[in-house]
C-alpha cells in the first residue's frame, strides 16, 4: 500500500510534468473507483496546472482559474492511490494497459495515467478553499510541518488508553504514520508499541515525533534515487529499499541489544518491537 513517502515520491514525479502544463482532456476509462469518478473532472479540460501539492495521502492538482492567471486557487483534482493505485507518465497514444483507469492528457502530448488493480483509489474534484473540502477537513498535521510537534502529542494524548500504536496512526492526531512507520518510530524512540497512550511522557513523545520526522524523511529521500518516468507503487521504491530495524524481523536479533523481535498484532496490524529495549 503506498504510504506517505510513496506518495510524496509519486508528486515529486508528476509535478514537473504537470506545473504550467494547460490539460486538453480528462479521459475516465473506468468510473468506478472506490467512490464514483464524478463528472467535475472535466473541468479541469482547457486549464492549466498552477501548482501540485500533497496532503496527507492525497495528491491535489490545483488549475489556474482562467489562462492570464498564473498564482490563484481555482479548485481541481484530487487524487489518492487508495491500497493499489499509481501514476506514471507516458505518451496520450500510448495504449492503455490493464487497470489504466484515469488519463490526464496535456497539450504536449503526455498523459499523466492513473492505474488501480484493486480500485480502492480517489480520482476527484476540488473547489477551495482544499482545506474545506470533506477528504481533508478533518485530517491531523502534516508530520514533516512545524504544525507537529512531541509537545502536541502529548497534549492530545492525555487521558487516553487505548495503544500509543494506534494513537500515532490516527489520521487526525497526525497524517500518515502507516504500519511500518509507527513500528519502526516507536523502536527508535524506545517506546512499547502497546503502551497507554496517556502513559507516554512529554519526553518520550518528543523523541517519538524526531523518529517520526526521521523514518519518513528516510523514507522519501530513498523513494526519490528510484524515480524515473514510472512512478510506482508496486514495485515499492520507498520501504523496501529501506532498511528497516525492526518491521518483518520477528525472530531475528535486535540490532541494539540482541533480543529477538516480536511480532504482536494490534488494532489488526502487525507491529513489530524489542521486548528489551522498548518500554
Ligand atoms: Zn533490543
């Protein structure tokens, strides 16, 4: 499933293509996404791309509102790649292939293509403010902003008792802190993956929001050395390329004390830890 930095790795691709680009057509090969593909989309027909910018999992392709305008908010498209989905650039002719659902085709004659085997995948419209709109209004900072911070995690994490796990990957506590991230965040701040919540202390949470900062960084700097014209999520350019210190190494020794990792399922994810070295 691509997570944030394979989403940030697939904007990184797409939006050099995209910026200044006017789209001649939207073409809907297969309407039935993971929620109707809604006729908005062609209005996106005869503007241009003024800016590309993520949040949280979404990808937002923002048109100018008329052609002289070149910085203003004139709503446009709005993209998640849901459990499947990628994005890749190719030639407008170029035949379409299986699951090539979505094309945004551009007045030079490339096509960004939107592909989904599962069509679990977002392809939407959006009018400003983006922030309002019902995807997004509720989402949590974005965990690379000075909107996030240890302070904030504690603050929001008083009283609660459910899994510190869980609470990191709550959308609206903070975006896109998948599986793997939280597990491998959680090793390096030395927090138990089951702990309270509300148990956690402010130091603690400071250290888990730098390993939160760190992983993901990582993350997308690695997902970026493998970007070419295919912008991927099958072929997982960003965690697998990674090294990753405890997630999938149940059994095999800690790299800090040599305990061997556990695997516990919490919340119907596999989370991965030290029993030694997290507490
Ligand atoms: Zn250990």
């Amino acid at each position: 499933m691509p997570e944030l930095p394979e989403v940030e790795t697939t904007l990184r691709g797409i939006e050099p293509a995209l910026t200044g680009r006017t789209i001649t057509e939207v073409i809907v090969r297969n309407a039935s996404l993971r929620w109707p593909v809604p006729d908005e989309v062609g209005q996106a027909r005869g503007r241009r791309v003024s800016r590309c910018w993520r949040r949280a999992k979404y990808l937002l392709i923002e048109l100018a509102r008329a052609e002289s305008d070149t910085v203003s908010a004139g709503g446009g498209l709005l993209i998640h790649l849901g459990m499947s989905g990628s994005l890749r650039i190719c030639e407008a002719d170029d035949a379409p292939r299986k699951h090539d659902h979505v094309d945004i085709v551009l007045e030079n004659g490339k096509c960004i293509r939107f592909n989904d085997p599962r069509r679990f995948g977002v392809f939407s419209w959006w009018e400003p403010p983006a922030e309002g709109h019902k995807l997004l209004r509720d989402l949590g900072p974005e965990p690379l902003s000075d909107a996030f911070s240890g302070m904030q995690l504690w603050q929001r994490s008083r009283g609660r008792k459910g899994a510190v796990k869980n609470f990191i990957m709550d959308g609206k506590i903070v975006v896109g802190v998948g599986n793997i991230y939280a597990s491998e965040a959680l090793y390096m701040a030395g927090i138990h993956p089951m702990r309270a919540a509300g148990r956690v202390s402010r130091a603690r949470y400071e250290a888990l929001a730098a390993a939160i900062r760190d992983v993901l960084r990582r993350a997308i700097a690695h997902g970026g050395t493998t970007l070419r014209d295919f912008v991927n999520s099958d072929g997982n350019p960003g965690y697998f390329a990674q090294e990753l210190l405890v997630y999938e190494r149940e059994g095999l020794p800690c790299f800090q004390c040599r305990a061997p990792i556990r695997r516990k399922v919490i919340g119907q994810r596999s989370s991965y830890y030290c029993p030694r070295c997290q507490r």
